[in-house]
C-alpha cells in the first residue's frame, strides 16, 4: 500500500503545481480517468496524455485539498476539496472522493466522484 499511496501524493502534488511532467510520471501509459455524469458534467479520459491534459484544464491556483487518504492493496481513496475560480474570477468550491486503482507503483485508473461546494 505504501507504494500506492505514495503515487497518490505525488498525483496530488503535481497536480497542485500544475506539473505536467510531475503527472505524467505517476500515471500508467494506459491510464483511464472516468467521472460519473453529475450535475457538473461527466467524462472519461483515456491514456495518459488524455489524463494529464484533463487535470491542466483547471485554472491556475486551483488547489486540490485532500481531507482524507485510505487504501488497501493497490486502490486508494482521497476525499477532499478543491478550490479555484471560474471564468469570470468568482471563486468556486469543489467536493471529490477519489478512488484510485495502482499498478506498479502508477496510477493505471481514477474515478471522481464530485458535487458542488458552498
């Protein structure tokens, strides 16, 4: 498990940074970024390149707080927030739970789970 949760951190990290390359180098090349239709939109990324460029869409200084971090085996879970803004600058709260599949030390899936935050 730890080198599961270590490949999540740094995920999260990178991601905080805007670090494609960071991004890129904790994915699998096959990656899958799946997000379950919600009121917010739905979406699948497939590859890891397709990942990386879904994940730099976020304006910059969104930030991605992670709250809580359990796994067993190769899956890991992340609930958190992120914050960041919309187009016309109003901030914007966002919930996720995070449940990430690993495969040798990579992450190969992610599935977000996401709503609205006040």
């Amino acid at each position: 498990m730890c080198s599961s949760r270590a490949a999540v951190e740094r995920y999260f990290e990178a991601f905080n940074r805007a670090d494609r390359a960071g991004i890129l180098s904790v994915l699998t090349d096959d990656a899958v970024w799946d997000i379950p239709r919600t009121h917010l939109g739905s979406g699948r990324a497939s590859g890891k390149d397709a990942f990386a460029d879904e994940a730099l869409k976020a304006p910059r200084g969104t930030v991605a707080t992670v709250s809580r971090l359990v796994g067993e085996g190769n899956v890991v879970v992340a609930e958190g927030t992120v914050t960041t803004s919309t187009p016309d600058g109003s901030p914007f709260t966002l919930l996720f739970c995070d449940v990430f599949v690993v495969r040798d030390g990579r992450i190969a899936q992610l599935t977000s789970y996401l709503a609205q935050g006040e």
